[in-house]
C-alpha cells in the first residue's frame, strides 16, 4: 500500500478593514483568486477581520458581496469577525445581544456621559434602550476636523454618514432601522467578536511553522489572563460599553506575554496600518482612507495581496 505525503496546510486569508469600499473588495477578491492556486483557494479558509461599514460609500453593497461568498464559495469557509463600527452599527439597529445579566443598556452610558454633548450622542427614536455605541455611531458629532486623520467627519464619530446613505436614508435618521434588510441585520447579528484555529501554517526561514492562531478586530489586552479574554469575547459580552479587544489602541497591539509559551499567531486589523512583525499580524493598511488599498494577508506564504479601486495590486 502506497504511503500517503504529508498533508499539504490549508491556504488561511485574513483580509483587513473594508469600511464600505465594494470595488477595493472586489478588486482584492479578484486578486486574491488569480494568486492563489485554484483547488487551494476554492478550500480556503476566509477571515475578514471586522470594520466593513462606514468612510467609504458602499456599506450596503458590501455586506451584500459577504453574504452572498457562502453560496458561491462553498467549499471555503468564512469567518466574519466584528469591528468597531460594526458593533455600533448592530448596536443602532437594535440586533446586538442584550446584557446577560438582565439590565439596560443605559447602565453603560454612565462612564462616558462627559463626551455626549461634543459626540452629540443619537436621541431619536428608540435611543432609551440602545447600547452607547450605537448612540455614538447615529449621532452627530459637533466638532467637524478629526484632528487624529486630518479629515472631516462624516456624520458622527464613527463617520457613519455614508453607511445611513447607503441604505437611502440621510444620517442619524432612526428610519435606517426599518430601512436595513433583514439579511442584513442577522448577518451583523451573528458577527463573532474573536476566532480561534488550532493549527494554522506560516513558512519561516526554518521552514513550516504550525501555530495556534487568534483573530481579533483589535487585539488582545496585555496584563489580561487570555483565557478570562476569549471567555469574554465569545459570550459578547454586551454590558461592557467599550469593548477594548475590538476598538483598543496601545493595550492590544502587543501578543500577550503568555502566549509565548506555545506559538500563537494574533491577527487583527483596526490600526490603520500595515504591521507583520514575527507571529503579530495587523491587516489594515486601507483604514478607511479613499486613497489606501484594501490589503490581505495569505498563510502560510505571508504574501500580502490588495485591492484598490483599478484593479491592480
């Protein structure tokens, strides 16, 4: 009987904040194809790193090019991690879970209350029982520089304007509640806020390297029991008003020290950049910006790929 060669790994794509630029995805989607061996990329397995709403002008008909990959691409699988802004979003269209513990969303605004007169948090229809990110997300910021970008802001804080025009209703209007498919909102419903994979390839100067493998919008937070973090992230904990493994900074860029013991690779995207440093991975070199690619990350080759509005790469 004739011996069987090792199994060939399994082609990983991690693909970075779209923030509602359908022909960058598109554009990426098609690059990714004519990369990637065919057989391999038909089998794929496909995470979309969170932040696929809001700054660009196609919400809409991203979230429709996402729903429709399962029915196209059968045999790959998808994972479609939550962001930010899709946390906000989901909040705003009243799909997020709400709190385990039985109390009111309310109970979160609380902590921030000092920033809802310059984020002019959304007090329309439906507010008294919305998450704070959801307030954050529909309302309509005072200040009109976002110093930080050197842009201006699109509606609010989260620059949602162009995800409520996407959907044919002007900024901060609660009809977006009605006017949001029902697809639509189970598929921001059933957005996971981390994915863990046992045995994920990357090539190293010493060859295949076999590691664990944790997506997660932002990071994970360092001086955290990682354990106690995953346990968090995937009950979606909802009455926490911020949570920092998707919309954190400086705390989750790191890899927590003590998931240096077995190799673990923590890929992300959220940070605006393009950052591939030993088994920390962030994916997001477009940010939202007009003029940025869309970017992926290919395991076990660690070949970036991207999309941008003309096709190349």
């Amino acid at each position: 009987m004739a011996e069987t060669g090792p199994t060939k790994p399994r082609v990983v794509c991690c693909i970075g904040d779209i923030h509602g630029y359908i022909t960058k995805l598109q554009n990426l989607w098609t690059n990714l194809e004519t990369t990637i061996d065919p057989l391999d990329f038909q089998s794929a397995l496909v995470i979309f790193l969170g932040d696929y709403c809001d700054r660009g002008p196609d919400t809409k008909k991203v979230v429709d090019f996402l729903i429709n990959l399962p029915s196209k691409y059968p045999n790959q699988k998808h994972v479609f991690l939550s962001g930010n802004h899709d946390l906000a979003f989901a909040a705003f269209v009243r799909v997020l879970p709400p709190p385990v513990d039985g109390s009111e969303f309310s109970e979160g605004w609380k902590e921030y209350e000092g920033n809802e007169q310059r984020e002019g948090w959304f007090k329309g229809d439906g507010y008294e029982r919305m998450h704070l990110q959801g307030r954050r997300w529909g309302g309509t910021i005072t200040v009109k520089n976002n110093v930080a970008k050197g842009t201006q802001y699109k509606g609010s804080i989260y620059d949602a304007g162009t995800t409520f025009e996407s959907y044919g209703v002007p900024h901060g209007s609660a009809d977006l509640v009605k006017g949001v498919p029902d697809e639509h909102k189970k598929f921001l419903a059933n957005l996971v806020w981390v994915h863990e994979e046992d045995d994920v390839c990357i090539e190293t100067d010493d060859g295949i390297k076999h590691c664990k493998l944790i997506a997660v919008h932002g990071g994970l937070e360092k001086g955290k029991d990682v354990k106690e973090q995953l346990k968090f992230l995937k009950a979606r904990d909802t009455r926490v008003p911020k949570v920092e493994a998707l919309s954190g900074r400086k705390n989750v860029w790191d890899i927590p020290e003590e998931l240096a013991a077995s190799p673990t690779i923590v890929v992300s995207g959220h940070h605006g950049k393009l950052h591939v440093e030993g088994l920390r991975l962030i994916i997001d070199e477009g940010g939202g910006y007009e003029d940025r690619p869309v970017a992926a990350i290919v395991l076990p080759s660690m070949k970036i790929v991207r999309g941008r509005d003309d096709l190349t790469t």
